[in-house]
C-alpha cells in the first residue's frame, strides 16, 4: 500500500497531488564551491496510489535511460490516473559531465548506496538521492545499459524471490526476466533492502540513444504502471517471456579478430557457432561455441579479443529453448523483439557460417 496520500516530499520540495514540479535535489558541491545538483521532475495525480522513481545514468555513460526518460517527460504515452512519478534523466550528473561512468572520485556510484553522510564522495552522493528521493518512494525501476565496448538484449533484472520485486518485473513486458538480488551497494540491492521493491531493466550501448531501446524502456514503465493502477490501460504482451536463473560469459581462449555469427536477441543451441576467431592475416584459429542452449543477452562490439576477453552473454532460460523458437516463429508481423535484435545487431558484423544452426532467426 503507498506511503502517502497527500504530500510527497523530495529533496526538500513537497508536491501536492494534481502537482507537476521540476525541482533539483542537491548531491554535493563543486571546486567552485557552486551547488551539484540532480534534476528531478515528480508527477503526481489527483487520485492517491504509489510512487514510483524511474532513474538513469547512475553510471553517467549509460544515456539509453535518459532517453525513456526524456521521453516520458516530453511525450508520456499515458495519462497518470492515480499515484506519483519520480522522474531522474540523469542520477550521475557529474559523470555525464564527463563522459565517465564513474564519479570524480573514480568510485562507481552503483556500489555506493544507500550511502553515508560522512564517507567518501560517492557515498555522500549515494545517501542524497537515497535518503532525497529513493526512501519516499514505494516502487522503482533504475535504467541502465551494458559496459563500454558492450551492447545488451534488452531485459529486467531483479530479486524473484521477492514478491513485489516479481511482481514489477514480470509485469513490465520484457522477453527476459533474470534473477538476482543485485551488487552490493547498488541502487536496486539498497531500496529492496529498505523496503522499495526495485527493478533494473538494461538494454543497448554506452553514449547511445537507441530507438528501439528507448521503445522497450518506454513500454516497460508503461505495464508496470497500469500492473500498479497507476495508468489504465492494457499492457502490451512480448512475443515470448521467460525467467533466467543463471547465465554465463563466453570467453576468448585465444587472441585475434572476430568474425560474429549471433547478434544479441538471437536464441542458439548446444555447439552453435557465436564467432570465429582469426590472425590478422585472416587465417582461422578457432570457432567460439555456445556451451548451452540459451539466448545471447550481450556481446562484445569489439572485434578484437585477448585469451579470457567475454565475447557472448548467454542466459540459459528456465525450461529451455523450444517455446521460444516456436512462439517467435507464430509471431504475426515486425515485433518489436526483431526489431531489437536487427537495431543492435548493426554495431557487430555478422555472418552465418554454411551448416550453423539458426535457431533464433525466422
């Protein structure tokens, strides 16, 4: 049940219902003694109900989630029928500023919360957006996206074993739901623990805003929101939705350039081809191989590896593969989970070798 019926406090700005306020929360000072400062924009409805924080770039490369954001905020494909939005198109204002992911401290703000008072930068940082925004709230979803040199298939991270937090992920749509209570210290790990059910949803590149990524994020909030009856409306079903409990990465085991055979999205069976590996004269070393069946939920964009460099995420579904390669095969037109799969699959050249399996192409 929400926390509040009247006002909702963030930062030091209360917001009454039927509000639409942009404040800023104040997270540190600069060299120049100047106020650091999120920006923070909350919504709220005149029919009392939950809040919800919808945060990006807590790793301040990650901009893929300050485009959903920017998108609710400009474009809300919805109208906010009961509770409160707390919307943060960048957490990590001071990495952004710089192209990093990780503070002027070089510490990663992610392993940072709930934070502290009197510790370093990142933890001071870390307890101004928790104790400012995060503890108010009864809900989150925190966006992100892969590590430089990487690109994710979108999917929804969070702590099955916890009900609401099960309830949120499942609800948001995503083909892929992966079990896990998180990192020490991470924003979702911290707000779970202090009672505000948090999921993650990641999806594409570093110092990207993708489309297709921005469509999928857009969407997860969206079922999470009318799942909580915050917005009406009738949520839009994936082609396929599966639970992972485990996933693992495919590594090089010798140096050279790559050759892919799977984009990210792509379902592959036991032995399949994920990349050949060559000399820089084109001569073959070996061919990378998938030691399960499972869907590539990441990869490298790098096509040059060293012995023991991740090429391929694989997460290995609960239940196996079958129902996927038959509910995408049923699939009637140009799902969003192909254009996905295609969107992303432009930062990797691909090819499929004669006689590979293609389990997850149509």
């Amino acid at each position: 049940m929400p926390r509040r019926s009247r006002y909702l406090t963030i930062g030091r700005t209360r917001v009454a219902p039927g509000e639409r306020r942009d404040l800023s929360v104040v997270v540190s000072e600069s060299y120049s003694s100047q106020p650091v400062v999120v920006p923070v924009t909350v919504w709220r409805a005149d029919k009392p109900g939950p809040a919800m924080f919808i945060s990006a770039a807590v790793h301040g490369d990650e901009l893929n989630g300050t485009g959903v954001v920017r998108q609710l905020l400009l474009d809300p494909p919805f109208k906010l029928a009961a509770g409160s939005l707390v919307l943060i198109p960048v957490v990590n204002v001071l990495g952004l500023d710089r192209h990093q992911r990780y503070l002027p401290d070089r510490r990663d703000l992610n392993r940072s919360f709930p934070g502290d008072t009197h510790g370093s930068l990142a933890r001071r940082f870390a307890h101004a957006i928790f104790d400012g925004v995060v503890s108010n709230c009864d809900f989150g979803i925190d966006l992100h996206t892969a590590a430089v040199r990487r690109t994710n298939f979108p999917n929804v991270r969070g702590n099955l074993a916890q009900p609401d937090v099960a309830r949120l992920a499942f609800a948001t749509g995503s083909q892929v739901v992966i079990n896990g209570r998180g990192p020490k210290g991470s924003l979702r790990r911290s707000a779970c623990l202090a009672g505000c059910p948090t999921i993650i949803v990641e999806a594409g590149e570093v110092w990207k805003i993708e489309p297709s990524v921005v469509e999928f994020g857009v969407r997860c909030v969206r079922n999470a929101l009318i799942e909580l009856g915050m917005v009406r409306g009738r949520p839009k079903a994936p082609v396929y939705q599966v639970q992972v409990d485990r996933t693992e990465w495919i590594r090089a085991e010798l140096g050279g350039i790559l050759q892919f055979h799977v984009a990210p999205g792509d379902v592959v069976r036991v032995g399949q081809a994920l990349a050949t590996n060559a000399d820089l004269l084109g001569r073959q070393r070996n061919v990378i191989r998938a030691s399960e069946a499972g869907i590539v939920i990441g990869m490298t964009t790098l096509p040059v590896v060293n012995p023991g460099d991740p090429v391929c995420h694989l997460a290995m579904p609960n239940g196996g593969i079958e129902a996927i390669v038959e509910a995408r095969a049923r699939a009637d037109g140009r799902t969003l989970d192909e254009r996905l799969r295609d969107d992303l699959s432009t930062n990797v050249f691909v090819s499929h070798p004669a006689g590979a399996s293609d389990a997850g192409r149509r």
